[in-house]
C-alpha cells in the first residue's frame, strides 16, 4: 500500500508524512489532502507485538494520535467496531 501511494504522490507532486514502523496499517490515501490514512485496530495490534495491550493503547493515544506534524499529519480511522 504505501509505494501505491508514493506513486500516486510522485504523479500528483505532492508529499505525504508516514509514520516508521506502521507500513502494515496504512489503509489508504485521502485525495482532497494527501494525508495518509491508518488503521487504529492495525496499529495497536502492531504496538501490541512489543507491549501489552493497555500500554500499547496509551501509547497510540498519547504519542501517536496526540501528536501534530504539519498539515500532513496522518488520520486514523476508527474501525475497531
């Protein structure tokens, strides 16, 4: 998923931010802003691998989703229903 989205970045010369270590979460590309778009469920399974789940969920929360890096900051959607 993400060299599908470089591609479609590199065709559009725009720039997109990616976060290391979530490639597996990336589910898509919003077009109207180029913001990388991530799974939250993807995601704390893969802080899950290094962590239990409660810390892996603080984590995320607090250094992931609470963090802002430009107007490129990636979004999460919420699909752990």
């Amino acid at each position: 998923m993400k060299k599908r989205i470089i591609e479609q970045l590199e065709t559009d010369e725009e720039d997109a931010i990616f976060y290391d270590g979530f490639d597996e979460a990336i589910i898509g590309l919003d077009l109207s802003s180029y913001r990388v778009i991530y799974s939250v469920k993807k995601c704390i399974e893969i802080l899950c691998r290094d962590m239990n789940e409660e810390d892996a969920r603080e984590h995320f929360e607090f250094n992931i989703i609470g963090g802002y890096v430009g107007e490129k900051t990636p979004i999460f959607c919420s699909d752990e229903y």
